[in-house]
C-alpha cells in the first residue's frame, strides 16, 4: 500500500527512522487518505522521547508549546509538523483532561488511546499500514466505533462524544450500535466540556454533509450542550404551512444551506424562539408572533456562551432577526436591503430564506422562485454600480466642509442625501446633491428647526 505523503511528512518520517526510531503518520491524515481525500495536515507518532525528538530536529525550527504531553512542532519544507511520543493517557478524573501521560515504546499503546478505529491507524511508507482496531474495514463500512469501550472512553473525555458525531456528520457515516447506545447514555457528560472545545467539534458537526441527519438522530446530545433547542423537539406547529415539528424542521433547513459556519449556525437558530411564542389562533392555526427576536435572545446567549467570535455571532445574530423578513421585489426595496446589510449578507439572508422555504410544507415551496428572482434582482442592481453607502456618493465630506458644514453635521447631510439617493428622490451626480442639499437647508430653516448646518463661529 503507498499513501500520498507532503513532502514536509515524508522528510520528517526518513530523519527519525534514520536516527532508529519508529516513525509513523497517525490519525486523520492517514483516514483522509485512505479515504482518498487531501489530508489537512500531518501528525506523526514516534517511539523517540520528546528530547530525542527534537535533537533529531535540532537544525529546524521548533515550537515547544506541546512538550508536557509529548509533542514537538517542527518546521520541513515550510510545513508545520506535529511529532508526539508514543502515549499512553492515564485516567481521566474530570472527563476532560488525562490526569497525567505516559510515554511507551509501543504503537499499539498508542493507537489503543485514540477516539475511533478509523483514527487509530498509522502509516509509513515501506512499512505500510498498522491497523490493530479494524479501522479500514469501518471506513469501507461507514462506520464510527469507539477504540475499546465505548462507555469507558466517553467517561474518559466526552468530547468524544460529540467528535463522534462530527465524523459521522462530515463523513456520512453511522455510529456503530455500542458507540451509539455509548454517547445517549453518556451524553450529560458534555455538560462538563469547557466551551472551547465545543465550539470547535460543533461548527465542524454542522458545516458537515450530513448535519440534518445526525441533528435529527441526537437531539439527546447536542441538547447536553445546548439545552435551548430542547423544547423546539417534537414541538408540533399546527400550522400549514408546516410538515414538521419545529426541530426536524430546523435540521431539514440546516442541510439546504451551503455549509458555511455562520449560514449553519443561523439555520440552527432561526426557529429556536417558537415554542416560547406560540398562541393558537381562532382558525386552529398555530402562530409564532415575534419569534425572529426570541430566536436572537436565545442565540446571543449560546452563541457568547460558547465563545464564538464576535464577527461570526454578529452575521448569524443579523440572519436569525431577518429570517422571516419580507422582501419585496423591488429595486427600489432590495437597494434599501443592500444598504442596509451589505451585498454579502443581503446574499445569506436570502440563501437563509432558501433553507426555510424549502424545508417548509412542498405547496410552500413557491417562495423559492420569488428568492431566485430577488437574488437575480439584486445582480441587477449590484451590475449597474449602485450607491449604497455614503461613501459612495459623489459628494463627500470635503464638499461639505467647503460649504461650512462642521462635526457631526456632516454625517448628518450625507446620510440624509443617501437616504434621498436610496429612494430616487434625486440622481447621484455631484450638482445635483447640492442642489438637494441646498433645497434640505431652506426647508429646515424654514421649520425654525435648528440649522444642520454650522458656518464657523
Ligand atoms: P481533523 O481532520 O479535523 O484534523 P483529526 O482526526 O485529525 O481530524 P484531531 O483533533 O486533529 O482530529 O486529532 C488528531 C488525532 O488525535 C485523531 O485522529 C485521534 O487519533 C486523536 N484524538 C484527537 N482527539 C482525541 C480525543 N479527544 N480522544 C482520543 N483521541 C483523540
Ligand atoms: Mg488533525
């Protein structure tokens, strides 16, 4: 067997063995490669201790920081490279961290303390490929087993739990019975992860090609980090417009979003406001008034909770407002929307619209066609370079000044002119703005309003 190597692996692999020890490419790197997919970055294990390690790299370029659990990070051919000691992980008193390692000379040690069979796989060339758990026959299967016990591991670290169901996500695959009945049970151990790392397996779980179905399958689970989607499962919405409760519905939309993390996350959230705002109208209908902003409460909580960064939390916190929003087809109106978000949001609302339409009740599914024609529309109007900003206008602060206008009178005027250019009061060309802003001026004199403008003193 020969697996694809970067050449910064393979250099790594030939100075080890070369010094006369074991050296091998270990985990997701060799999973990704015998899935035929580009590995994101090599690991390597070694029977060399941490310091014979880095005297065999004493010529390179090294990054410490790992040292107390046995990595070293060495620079080849541009290449960050991380190099742990075979280990063997001591017990787990918290669920979170081993309380001590221990290194061995053995790789079948090593690869006994990994998550999952298909992660538990060492590769070198020449050597071949180590594979003590059956690892490439789940991966053939599709399948996520746990490397021994299931329960025991999990109590362990249960963030396996939750990269359990990241694999399965990202991969398509199935957690084998013992694993799967392994995470329900233990699922309430997650409550004891701290938010970091979370955060990372769940945008990874979510941007996978099959979130829906392991959302729809664990609710349990994804619950014991975050308990405010728990009401939204089996929450019928007596509602038309609707064929599924609020949480298969959710995770239905959650797969017709592209996956990208902030359209992900605002999918997940769109809906989590209803079963706090739910009323049963005359006609038997069930309404959800106000839920967008029930939705952002609730998300602005998980969302700082689990530390995702602001700028990620801030466009999902925009989508999840705007999700329900009407969008007229207009120029006119999708300028106004353009302004008001910015062209590349404007573009995930819609695909966020996308989402909820299509995992909506099929006769509701017209408003897909509408979407098309606004995302169209907005093409249009994006081609013809429109004014979307104040920065974009053809007068600009030094106009204003010119003409005496001081402090925050000026922003005052360009936003008021924007606002006028938005509606196609008047065109953006720079005399025709003065013009406007002359007309503006006398009309608020003569409302004996304060004067916007402010000549020098
Ligand atoms: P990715 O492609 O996302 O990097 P990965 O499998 O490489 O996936 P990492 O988090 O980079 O995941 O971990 C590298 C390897 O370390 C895993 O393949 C697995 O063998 C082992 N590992 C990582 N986290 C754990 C854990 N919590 N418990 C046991 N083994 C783990
Ligand atoms: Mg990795």
């Amino acid at each position: 067997m020969n697996l694809p190597l970067s050449p910064g692996a393979a250099k790594a692999l030939a100075l080890l063995q070369a010094a006369g020890y074991e050296a091998w490419i270990v985990g997701g790197c060799v999973r990704d490669a015998l899935l035929g997919l580009p590995p994101k970055d090599y690991d390597l294990t070694t029977s060399a201790l941490p310091e014979e390690t880095q005297r065999v790299f004493a010529a390179y370029p090294r990054i410490e920081t790992g040292l107390r659990h046995g990595t070293v990070t060495v620079l080849l051919e541009g290449e960050p490279l991380e190099i742990t000691t075979y280990r063997v992980d001591g017990a787990y008193s918290d669920a979170r961290h081993p309380d001590g390692v221990t290194f061995t000379r053995s790789l079948r040690q090593d690869a006994a303390r990994r998550d999952f069979t298909i992660n538990a796989m060492a590769y070198a060339p020449g050597q071949g490929l180590q594979d003590f758990f059956g690892g490439q026959a789940d991966l053939a299967q599709g399948t996520i087993r746990a490397v021994g016990r299931a329960e025991t591991r999990f109590h362990e670290d249960a963030l396996r739990i939750l990269r359990a169901l990241r694999f399965a996500s990202v991969l398509d695959f199935t957690l084998e019975a013992e694993t799967h009945q392994a995470a329900l049970a233990c699922a309430p151990l997650l409550a004891a992860i701290s938010p970091e790392r979370v955060f990372s397996e769940l945008g990874k779980l979510l941007c996978g090609k099959a979130a829906g179905r392991v959302l729809r399958t664990y609710p349990q689970v994804l619950g014991a980090v975050v308990p405010e989607i728990l009401p939204m499962v089996g929450f019928d919405q007596r509602n038309a417009h609707h064929c599924y409760d609020v949480w298969t519905h959710t995770a239905v939309a959650v797969d017709h979003v592209p996956p990208e993390l902030p359209l992900r996350l605002a999918m997940l959230f769109h809906d989590i406001g209803k079963p706090d705002t739910f009323s049963l109208g005359e006609d038997g209908q069930g309404h959800f008034y106000g839920h967008p902003r029930r939705s952002v409460e609730l998300a602005e909580g998980i969302l700082s909770r689990l530390r995702f960064p602001r700028r990620t939390r801030e466009r999902v916190l925009t989508l999840v407002r705007y999700h329900d929003a009407v969008l007229e087809e207009s120029p006119q109106r999708v300028r106004r929307w353009l302004n008001k978000l910015g062209p590349e949001v404007f573009f995930d609302l819609l695909a966020i619209q996308g989402g909820d339409a299509a995992a909506q009740a099929p006769a509701y599914c017209t408003r897909l066609d509408h979407l098309r024609r606004l995302e169209a529309l907005a093409r249009q109007v994006l081609d013809q370079a429109p004014c979307l900003t104040v920065r974009d206008l053809a007068v600009g602060g030094e106009d204003l000044l010119a003409l005496g206008y001081r402090g925050p009178a000026i922003g005052r005027a360009l936003r008021a002119l924007l606002d006028q250019v938005l509606s196609e009061t008047v065109s953006n060309e720079k005399n025709a703005l003065l013009q406007r802003l002359a007309q503006m001026d006398a009309e608020n004199t003569e409302k004996m309003e304060p004067c916007s403008k402010k000549k020098d003193p």
